[in-house]
C-alpha cells in the first residue's frame, strides 16, 4: 500500500496509508488535514522548546511576594510586566466603601472614601462636615429631625396653652 502521509515527533508516530483509510475521497482528505494540523503543531512545539535556553513554563511562573500563601480576600493580585520584562504579582488594595447616613443610607459628600486604617490616620476636619451630626447624617436628615423637633416643641406649647385656656374657662 502507499504511504500517504508519515511525520514523526517526540510525541507521536503517525502513519496512514490509503489502503488503511476505507473512507470516501472527502473524508480522506479531512483526516489527512486533521493528522497534518496536530503533527504541524507538536512539532513546532517541540522545536521551539529546544531552541529557547530554558522552559518556558519556568520563566511565566509566578508565586506569591508576600507570606500569606492562600487565595484570601486581603490577598487578591494582578499579573504586571516589568520593564525588565519579567512577570510579577502586583497586591490589589480592597475596594473602599463611601460613607453613609445613619438614617437614610445614602452616601455622605463631603467624607473621603479610604479603607478604615486610612480614615484612622486622617485628621478629624477631612473626616467630618462643620454641622450638627456632620460625618454621621446627610444634610436633608439633619433638616427633617430640626423640623421635627421644633414641630413637637410648638405641639407641647399649643397643648399647654390649651389646657390653660380650659382651667380659665371652668
């Protein structure tokens, strides 16, 4: 029988013949592109393996600067290349939480949003606002309870007055 195609590689030995192949012309010629594209592959991957100095897989790992080993939330990384062109794992600082009222739970303007180590070392005037419950209550919060307040301070003084005026009237 005639050898249609023979390639030998580290990896594997192919050979088919077309007494070996009883399929149709068309499938014939797509096991032969099919053979051809994997021997092509491995191939070139083991010549260029051998030329480069050193395993490729060696050069792109990379392991952990820190001491903690384990893929934690306060150990997330990002790969980064240097200019030396070597890969390194770069630390990601966690995602930092604006400031929110007490009562409405809508963000604070005016409070920096740090991580709470930051927000430690910071001077009071940058973590507050210059008003009454400035850094712990939104403006509109503030408002609604003076309002309240001096609302439920003129409802006791109409009541008082009210009742006055019914012991004048007996």
């Amino acid at each position: 029988s005639k050898i249609v195609g023979t390639k030998i590689c580290p990896f594997i030995l192919l050979q088919f013949s077309s007494a070996s192949l009883k399929v149709s012309g068309v499938e014939k010629q797509w096991y032969q592109r099919r053979v051809r594209g994997v021997l092509n592959y491995y191939t070139n991957y083991y010549y260029k393996s051998n030329l480069s100095s050193s395993n490729k897989m060696v050069l792109n790992r990379v392991t952990y600067r820190r001491r903690l080993s384990y893929n934690t939330k306060s150990n997330k990384v990002h790969l980064c290349k240097t200019p030396g062109g070597k890969l390194v794992y770069h630390y990601s600082t966690k995602k930092t939480q604006v400031s929110k009222c007490g009562d409405c739970k809508r963000a604070l303007r005016g409070i920096p949003a740090v991580r709470p180590a930051k927000l430690a070392t910071l001077s009071k005037r940058v973590k507050t606002v210059s008003r009454i419950y400035g850094g712990t209550k939104c403006s509109g919060c503030v408002r609604a309870r003076i309002v309240r307040a001096f609302l439920i301070e003129e409802q006791k003084i109409v009541a008082k007055v009210l009742k006055a005026q019914a012991s004048k009237a007996k």
